[in-house]
C-alpha cells in the first residue's frame, strides 16, 4: 500500500484504505478500483491524498493503531465539541471521556504497536482530524512514559482539545496560504487563552486539560507562546502534546504544503530537541512512530532498492525490508528479506517518493512477483 497525493491516482488502482467524511459516513471503500468519476469526486471533496494498493506490497498487512470506527467517532465528537462551545460555551466532558477511553482500551491492548500510518482527512477537516491524531499520539506518548488510567485520560482530553480556541479566529488566517501579516499572527496565538478560558469554565473538567490549550505552543527554550514559559514550567501534558502537534502539522497535507514523510518530519523534529521540544519527550516519541512506514520504498547505502515489509518498536529506523532492485538498477528474481538490525554496516539512506524516476521499474518486478 502507498500514500499517493489525489494528482498521481488514476483509474484501475485499488483503494488501500477507506475514505470517509467527518459525519462518519464512508465516502469510499477500501478495495474499490478508482473510476475517473470517483478520482473528480475525491478532488471536489478536498482529499489530497490516498493510499492505494500497489500489487508489489499488498502481502504486508498495514493496520492502523486505533480501528476506524474509534478514529471517525472521535472526530464527530470533537467536531460537535467545537461547534457546542461556540454556541454555549459548554461541551460534553462525558461525551468525551468516553471517547479518549475506547482510544486507551484499544491502544493498550498491543502494547507493541507502532504508527505506521499517516492520517488522511480532507482539508475542511483537518482541524478536527488534527485533533484526533494528536490525541492519538500524545497517549501513545503517555503510556510509553508508563502513565496509569486517570492520567492518560486526563493527557488525551487535555490533546484532544488543545486546539479548541481556534473555533474562534477567522477561518480566512487559519487556511491562509501565504505567510501570515504580524496582526494575522497575533490573532491566530489567541487560541491558546480563548481554549484556556473555554475549558476552565467547564464544570467537570481538571484544569490541567485547560491547561494544555494555554500551554502547547509554550517552547522548551522559553521563545514561545503566550507567556514564554521554559522547560518544566511547561506542564508534561502541554510538552507532550506540542511533539505530536509538529509531527501531525508535517505529515499531514496543508493548504500551504505538501505532506512530509515521516522519516522527514522525524528529522525535522530531532533539530527541534532542547530548543522548541523536551528531549525526553521526543525520544519517546521515536519509540513508537516508524521513520519509514510499511510499504516506504527505499535506498540502501549499497545502493539497492527495497520496500519496508516489517517495523518493530524500539527499532523504528531499522526495519526488515525486502530488495527489489539490485545496486544496478536491475529486479531481484527472487524474494530476499534483510533485518536491518541484524546486518551491520547497512541503512536506508533515502525514500524514494511517489514521482521516483525508479518507480516504474519496480512495478514490472511487483506484477512478476505476484505472478510467481
Ligand atoms: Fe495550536
């Protein structure tokens, strides 16, 4: 399975995952084969990517860390959340204490899982499906910091809602495509009080999770957002949540940018240790996050060409991969699989991406593959 942007889908490839709407209604089904119809309609609906079936990968079984069905109810209490509180003032907290549990049971029943899955929403959505994956990967987070129940609650509220005073800046500044004026920017660092303030006044609500809207855009070396609070002034729940809301942003399809990957945005982030990001926080998180996804197609320092077959926790830059091309550009006959932590002296050193002149040559070995 590949993640593709909406431009390369054309008709005949198979859809890898569903597609659904922020209501929850499934908009397209995993293993339907693309028309050029289904292609316009995605495009009209804002979805800019997809992951499609390849024929060379789709023996390996990519799942997500929670089920759709907990991804899409989340999302549709989030969005409700938000339109709640605009209205009056007040939100659900049992609505959503329900929610961020179904999310805890399901990630704690494998204890080894790794993200291996950009999430994909459409641009309208991307405030609440931002919420949800941030959510998602702040408890991630938390339980590899070996938070108990009551914290991982209270962290995953905190998470979900983080961003919920945006419901109240102008939509027009946050889907701006071109850099933002001083007053736009201004407006845009209200958010963190209007969430605090929001979330405060709820009646049932610890006032850490308030806290987590004030404080997420708060930097490790104190140059950050609204108070310029530093290190451990910075609540744990509101350090954590800022690691997963710089991942989400850069790995996610904006107005202004294409979708990193992951192994990019991993980078990026490592740069962000000990200035914007708390170290510990961020060695936690690349515990549990793939740099290179299942199905990466990649480059190896002997010059061969393999795709990400396995990942396992703790080793997220070492998968197990499988060779397609050899170091001279030519299909692998056969089916070689290395451990990349077992073979000493070898690394991936890039991924190829979407639009990789190699690409097409590896189609020839997938369909010979699948023959064989
Ligand atoms: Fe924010």
């Amino acid at each position: 399975m590949q993640r593709i942007p909406i431009e390369m889908a054309s008709p005949g490839m198979v859809l890898g995952k569903s597609i659904y709407s922020s209501s929850g209604n499934i908009l397209l089904s995993a293993g339907v084969p693309l028309t050029s119809l289904y292609i316009d309609r995605l495009r009209n609906l804002g979805v800019p990517s997809i992951y499609v079936k390849d024929g060379k990968t789709d023996d390996i079984q990519v799942a997500d860390v929670v089920s759709d069905e907990v991804r899409v109810a989340t999302q549709k209490l989030v969005k409700q959340s938000f339109a709640d509180i605009q209205k009056t003032k007040m939100i659900s907290m049992a609505g959503a204490k329900e929610a961020i549990n179904d999310i805890i049971d399901e990630l704690l029943t494998n204890p080894d899982v790794i993200v291996n899955l950009t999430d994909i929403r459409t641009y309208d959505d991307y405030l609440f499906g931002h919420s949800v994956n941030v959510c998602v990967l702040s408890l991630l987070i938390g339980i590899v910091l070996e938070y108990n129940q009551i914290q991982l609650r209270e962290l995953g509220i905190g998470a979900v809602f983080h961003d919920i005073g945006k419901i109240q800046i102008e939509k027009s500044i946050l889907t701006k495509d071109k850099p933002l004026t001083q007053e736009e920017f201004e407006a845009i660092q209200q958010h963190c009080e209007i969430g605090f303030e929001f979330l405060r006044n709820q009646e049932d609500a610890n006032l850490m999770v308030a806290h987590v809207a004030f404080q997420h855009h708060e930097r490790f070396d104190g140059k950050g957002y609204p108070r310029g609070l530093r290190g451990q002034e910075i609540i744990e729940f509101a350090r954590i949540t800022a690691v997963c809301d710089v991942y989400d942003s850069l790995t996610a399809d904006r107005f202004y940018a294409r979708a990193y990957h992951p192994s990019r945005a991993l980078l990026i982030i490592s740069e962000m240790i000990g200035n914007q990001l708390d170290p510990n926080i961020v060695r936690a998180f690349m515990r549990i996050i793939a740099f290179y996804p299942l199905g990466s197609i990649v480059e190896l320092n002997s010059g061969e060409i393999a795709v990400v077959v396995d990942n396992r926790k703790d080793y997220p830059r070492q998968p197990i991969v499988r060779l397609l091309l050899n170091k001279n550009h030519k299909p692998v006959g056969e089916m070689v699989e290395i451990d990349l932590v077992k073979k000493e002296g070898l690394s991936i050193i890039r991924v190829l991406n979407a639009n990789d002149p190699l690409l097409p040559s590896i189609q020839i070995i997938g369909s010979r593959l699948n023959q064989a």
